[in-house]
C-alpha cells in the first residue's frame, strides 16, 4: 500500500503542492496568478540543466526556483508598476515561458526542447517530498500566525486598511508574486530532477493550471489547497494504473479516455464543490 | 489639563483644484480635549479639510498647526504618527479577518521571528477598553458578524491602540440606530475625559447641538465661523450653512386626510411571508430602517417584480396596483398603470452622467405620445417638445444651471435629483416610488423636494418613501413601516411617531 499507492501520491503532488502554496500567497496578496504553468515549464528546464551541470540536484532545485523568480519579477514588472491586466499579462507570460526552454536549448545542447537524461548521481531520490513537508508546514504557519502572512493577507481583503496602518501594498504584493515565481519554479524543478530524469517538452503539461484550481477548491487557505492538491495526486496515480486495466468486457477502456481523469475531476470538483465564494476581495484590482 | 491649549490650529489654509478652491483661507483652531463639530453641506470643503489634516492631500497654502507647532504633513502614515487618527465613513476594515487582527494590523506585537503575539495584543487592548471605560469583548469575532455599531466601535478602539490623540469621525452617525448613536456619544463623552480631541464631521444639526463642545461652520470652501454650541442654536447654524434662512421641518400645508383615507381599499398591496405592506390613498408611507435590512429588495420588488420578485421574493408574493394583480409586470407596464420611481442611487440608476438633460428627462418616456410625432419613419420623438418641457421643469423646480444642453453629470447633487423629481412627476403618476430623494443634496434642494412630495400627496397622490434619514420620514410620513432582517418589524401611525421608539425597532427589538 505504502509502496503501490501513498508513495506515489505523494510523489505527483508534490510539485502540484509547492505550485499551489506559490499560488495561494500570491493571490493572497491580491494579484491574480495564472502565471504558474510557465514557472512550473522554465523551472524544470533550468533545475534540469543546472542537475546536469553541477550534478548536485539541490543545485538545480534551487535555480529552478530561480528561474521562476526572474520570470515571475517580469510579470510583477508588467502588472504592478505598469498596472496591466493581470489575466492577459500572465497568459502572455505562460507563451513567453513556452518559448524559452526550446531556445536555450537549442543553444546549449542542439536540440530541440529536451534536455540529455540526468545521471542518476545527480537525480533526487526523495528529499523533495521533505522540502514540500517543510513548505507546507511554513506556509500553514506564516499564513496564520505571522505578521508577514497578516499583512499579506490585508493586502489582499482590504489593500486601504494596511495602506493606511502604514504598510506599502505594492510591496506586500511584490513578494506574494515572487514566491508564487520561486515555489512554482521548484515545482517544475521536481518534476525534471525528481519525477523523471531529463527535461522533456512541454514538461509542466497544465500541471501550473491545475495547482491554481487547487488553490481556488481549497478556499485560498493553505491546508485546504493542499489537500486538494492531494486529491488530484489521487487522481493522477488512479490514471496511470487503469491504463490498460479491463474494466468491464473484453477490451481495456482507451488510454486516451483515462488520461482524461485528472482534467475531468478538476473540472466537476471546481464546478460543484466550491459552494461560497472565498476568494480575497481585491483579487486582481490594482 | 490647560483648557486653553489647542490640539490643532488651521492657519489660512488653502486647496485648489484647477481654479476651483475647495478651501479658501481655513482658519479655525479646535481645542484640546473637545468635541468639536465641523457642519456644512454637501460639497462644503468639509472632507477636504479633513483630508488635507490627514495628509491625503496636501494643502496648497496656509499651514497646519498641531500642538502648537507647524507641520507640513505627507501623508496619513505621517498623520497617525503626529496622533491624528480618522474613522472613515466606509470602515477599514476587512470582514473576513478578526477584529483582533484588523486592529493590531501595522503595529503588531511579534518576536524576532515575526511571529504575532496574539495574547499581548489582546492585554493591551483589553487595558484600553477599561481605561477608556468601553465595552468591547469579541477580539476573536470576523468583521462581518458584528453589527454596524460594534464594527465602529473597533475602529474607534483602532484609533486608541494606535495611540491617537485627535480622533476625526466622519459622518459617524448615518448608518446607526438612535440607540447606537446614544452609545457612540456617551463612549465619545468617555474619550473626552481622558483628554482625547474628537472632530465630528457632520450635516445633522441636532446631533451637533447635542453632543458637541464648538462648532464650526462651512460654506462654499470658507469658515463661515466658529461657535460654541452651548451660544448658538439650530436656526443660527443653519443660516451660516446655507446662507440664508431655512427651515428644516416642513411647514407648507398638511392637508388632513379625509374619509377616503378611512376606506379599507389601498391602491398598493405587497403581499409576502416576510414583507406585507399596503399602501393607502393619498398617504405618504415611510420605510424606515438600518441599511441593508431588506429595504432596498423591496424596493426593487416593486419597482421591477419580472425580474427582482422571482430573485428575491421567490415569486412568491401578491402584488397589486389598483386592485389589478401585476405580480410579474415589467417597468414599463408599472409606468404605464401610473407607478412612477425614484431610484436609491441617483448617478448609477437614475441618470446617464454624460448626456443632457433633454435626454436625461426623456428616459423612460421615449414612446410617451406628449413627446412623439408622426415622422418619416413612423413614430418619432419630437425634440423641440421635450426640450419644452424639460425649459418649463428647469423653471418650476428651479434647476441650475438652467439649461437644457447641460450634461448632468456636470450638475450638483441636489440639482441633480431636482431634475430626477421633475421627470417622475411629469407623467403624473398616482403612486410615487421615492428612495432617499434627498442622499446628499444641499438643504435649499431638500426643502423644494420635500415640498413636491408633500404637494403630491395633498393632491391625493399616494407615496412610498424610503429613507435612512429617520427626522425626514417623521417629517413627512402619515405612516412608516420599520425594516428588519429582511422584514417588516413594526408600525407606525404618525400620532406614534416617536425616534426613540423607532430607534429600537430599527435595531430589532
């Protein structure tokens, strides 16, 4: 059971986990971020190409969270100083991101949007699962006990109310939006340097998207985000062991049609669960 | 305590915008440890004032003294630290957090490790709350579960804990029942004791003669003057705001309603489990209550039941006009069965901003056939008709400036909803809709609106009035119903009329 099934949950929450806490602070803060998928897809390019390089796979975990970092102050540039849509900036940024592993790769390794596989040296057995324990456990924490969690907060239900207690917003969102670039770009760096063993195409897959639908199920609140997060795992490993599974007849059901799973479930729990909404009141005013 | 000392001082101050002076040569000084009101009417220079002594926008010249010394103040951060703190009309407050932490919010107790030390706020706030002799217990209550009352309450307390010396309220009393008021008064009297300075920005009158110390007076952008409130009177302060005499009560004449009113028929009938009202020929009927307590769904119940009846009365409910069941009428037909309507928001329901007045007082009675001609392509509008009509109304309720051609948008509030009386009563409806006809209007516009509705009804028109001005209803009103938690909790007849009593319903009792 362990072995089968727990473990493996785990391990495809993971990045989903880390995505989403990114998520939650921004959008705590009261910027929209839809951003995360392309994050999650430069992050696992650089965390792969930094694993390669140094062959220590913190390394490279830690310049994935880099990588979205830099891309993620791009999109603070874009819709705090210049005040842009934030809808339309962060999809602008999610094609931007699909552009840039291709690019440097080209570049670096002449070929076109994947990286060599990772030697195993340079591969994370399981410490990332404990770095996102250690996440979640911070995040849960600050978000409720601390008074950069109360400020970041405020920033995103009332911005006039921690303007006028003397706290700049802008601030206040900037570093909502440049950890949700940092947490997302670990998560992308899990799946290059832990999930798998090389950066391939279009590595994210929508993983970003579905780390914000767990974000808005689970109310904006850390626990319940990451529960979410677990049952999309839940999902994802059901996925992947009904494929080729002879559910009823002669013939397995299509594998295209369990792939499905993860989206469909995203889509019906979001659409029927959600119930009030909670969402921060001055989410994406700025 | 020297009695004499000033907390602040307002040195010729001046504020511009374009060529326009919101505020002309300020000189008033407020005393330490007074309560002291500052009235004008809407569009006075009073919220400039304020604004330029809490920093959000700075003065253009003349200088502000607090204590005794000069500053130039940046900023409302800036503010706070000279101790001028401000309890702002909408409440900064966020509903879904906790009072403890919306108030400790920018100046939180918390280790090295940011880490909130929760337990020491509360000490200290709770220390606040008895030296201050204030009764406050929920700390760990959301926003959004407290009353109106008890949500300003935290505000104020807000202010205490962030240590101000000068607290500035504006219009503090417009969302309170009498009894809170009451209870925010004797809490601002406790303030005062302990030496704190309170500025009451307000319009009521009485309220001012009541609860405050000084006075001082706001027309046009200027002091008029300064007062102390136990020299002065009503008629006096009001002559300084207005510029000349006014009378607040209605006096014109009250036509006694006859045996018709007797008659059991009503021209109205609302009929559902939470809310019934019947409307009387000929009366004036007041919907009172605290804001958000079902008024405003009634309202729209009744001014578009096909769409608000099913929304917020489930569709199910009786309504009849003339004894004709209209239960999923639209506005039109409402307008045509002689309904007429003042809406609750004068710029976003009653007026288009950026067009004229012609066409302002055309909505709604574009088919009407007073103002349609045969054209070329069948019925048409007739301009030169409305814009007769619209020049015969700009006389009548005395509209400025009076012409036709001007956006309304670019028109003061009170001649705003001049216009918008105009066009309810030009089709001479039989039952008058009106929500809060006089919302930040100037008193000269108060008196010429109270004076048509009154003129309605003693022309045997029958009128629903809401309104959150309690003294307006009392004023006007042969009857008044009291809205509470979505219902109707209590009658009125005018003979019962009494604000205390009303007071107490308004608040659920």
């Amino acid at each position: 059971m362990l072995d089968s099934f727990i473990l493996p949950v785990c391990r495809v929450s993971a990045p989903l986990i880390l995505a989403a806490l990114g998520g939650m602070w921004c959008e705590r803060s009261g910027v929209i971020q839809i951003g995360l998928e392309g994050f999650m897809l430069v992050g696992s390019f650089f965390g792969a190409v930094y694993a390669l390089n140094t062959s220590n796979p913190y390394i490279g975990l830690l310049m994935a969270g880099v990588a979205g970092m830099v891309l993620s102050s791009l999109y603070g540039m874009v819709v705090l100083r210049y005040r842009a849509n934030q809808i339309v900036s962060g999809t602008a940024i999610n094609l931007f991101a699909m552009g840039i592993p291709p690019f440097f790769s080209k570049i670096w390794f002449d070929s076109t949007g994947s990286t060599p596989p990772i030697p195993t040296a340079a591969q994370f057995q399981i410490a990332p699962l404990w770095i996102t324990l250690a996440l979640v456990a911070l995040s849960a924490w600050a978000y409720h006990s601390s008074r950069f969690g109360l400020r970041l907060r405020f920033a995103g239900e009332h911005p006039d109310a921690l303007q006028s207690a003397g706290v700049s917003i802008s601030w206040k969102r900037w570093q909502g939006i440049l950890i949700s670039g940092f947490l997302a770009g670990l998560a992308g760096g899990t799946l290059s340097t832990y999930l798998s063993s090389s950066f391939i195409r279009n590595m994210s897959a929508g993983r970003g998207f579905i780390a914000l639908a767990a974000v808005i199920l689970g109310k904006w609140k850390p626990i319940p985000t990451v529960l979410a997060c677990l049952l999309f795992g839940v999902t994802e490993i059901a996925q992947i062991r009904l494929q080729g599974v002879v559910l009823w007849g002669a013939e397995p059901v299509p594998v295209q049609w369990i792939q499905i799973l993860p989206y469909l479930i995203t889509i019906i729990v979001l659409a029927g669960a959600v119930g009030r909404s909670e969402s921060p009141k001055a989410l994406g005013n700025s | 305590m020297n009695q004499t000392e000033t907390a602040i001082e307002f040195k010729g101050v001046s504020k511009t915008f374009g060529n326009f002076y919101a505020n002309r040569k300020l000189d008033f000084s407020i005393r330490k440890g007074s309560i002291h009101g500052l009235i004008g009417e809407n569009g006075a220079g009073k919220s400039t004032a304020m604004k330029v002594l809490f920093g959000v926008q700075p003065a253009d010249e003349g200088e502000i003294l607090v204590n005794g010394k000069a500053v130039k103040i940046r900023n409302p951060v800036h503010a706070m630290k000279l101790g001028i703190g401000m309890v702002h009309q909408h409440f900064m407050l966020a509903d879904s957090e906790t009072v403890l932490d919306n108030i400790m919010l920018g100046h939180e107790p918390s280790t090295f490790f940011g880490l909130l030390k929760r337990g020491k706020a509360r000490e200290e706030l709770e220390k606040i709350c008895k030296n201050y002799g204030l009764k406050f217990t929920k700390w760990e209550s959301r926003i959004r579960d407290l009353s109106v009352g008890e949500q300003q309450r935290v505000e104020i307390i807000k202010l205490l804990y962030q240590k101000s010396e000068v607290l500035i309220l504006d219009e503090p009393t417009a969302v309170l029942t009498p009894q809170e008021v009451k209870e925010l008064f004797e809490n601002l009297r406790k303030l005062k004791q302990e030496g704190k300075t309170i500025v009451l920005i307000s319009h009521k009158l009485k309220e001012v003669l009541e609860f405050t110390d000084s006075v001082t007076v706001m027309r046009r952008g200027e002091v008029v003057g300064t007062k102390t409130t136990s020299e002065t009177n009503e008629d006096e302060l009001a002559e300084m705001m207005v510029g000349r005499k006014v009378s607040f009560t209605y006096q014109g004449p009250r036509r006694i309603l006859s045996s018709q009113a007797v008659q059991p028929k009503s021209v109205l009938k609302f009929i559902s489990e939470r809310v019934s009202v019947e409307l009387r020929p000929g009366e004036i009927l007041g919907v009172a209550g605290v804001q958000g307590n079902g008024q405003t769904e009634f309202l729209k119940a009744l001014s578009n039941p096909s769409v608000y009846g099913e929304k917020y009365f489930k569709g199910k409910y009786d309504y009849l006009v003339n004894g004709r069941e209209i239960g999923d009428a639209t506005p039109l037909q409402l307008r045509n069965m002689g309904v007429g309507l003042v809406p609750e928001d004068r710029l976003s329901e009653a007026l288009l901003k950026q067009q004229d007045m012609t066409e302002n007082f055309l909505l709604g009675q574009h088919e009407d056939p007073r103002y349609t001609g045969l054209g070329l392509f069948g019925r048409m509008i007739n301009r030169n008709k409305v814009k007769a009509a619209v020049e015969k109304n700009i006389q009548a309720f005395d509209i400025r400036p009076p012409f036709s051609t001007v956006w309304t948008g670019r028109m003061s509030g009170g001649n705003q909803q001049k216009l918008v009386m105009a066009r309810l009563l030009d089709p001479q409806p039989s039952i008058l809709l009106v929500a809060h006809p006089t919302r930040g209007v100037d008193v000269g516009a108060i008196e010429k609106i109270h004076e048509a509705i009154m003129m309605e009804r003693n022309l045997g028109k029958s009128v629903i009035l809401f309104s959150s001005e309690l003294d307006e209803l009392i004023d006007l009103c042969d009857r008044m119903v009291v809205f509470f938690d979505g219902r109707v909790h209590g009658e009125f007849a005018r003979k019962e009329f009494d604000p205390w009593a009303i007071g107490k319903v308004m608040g659920g009792a």
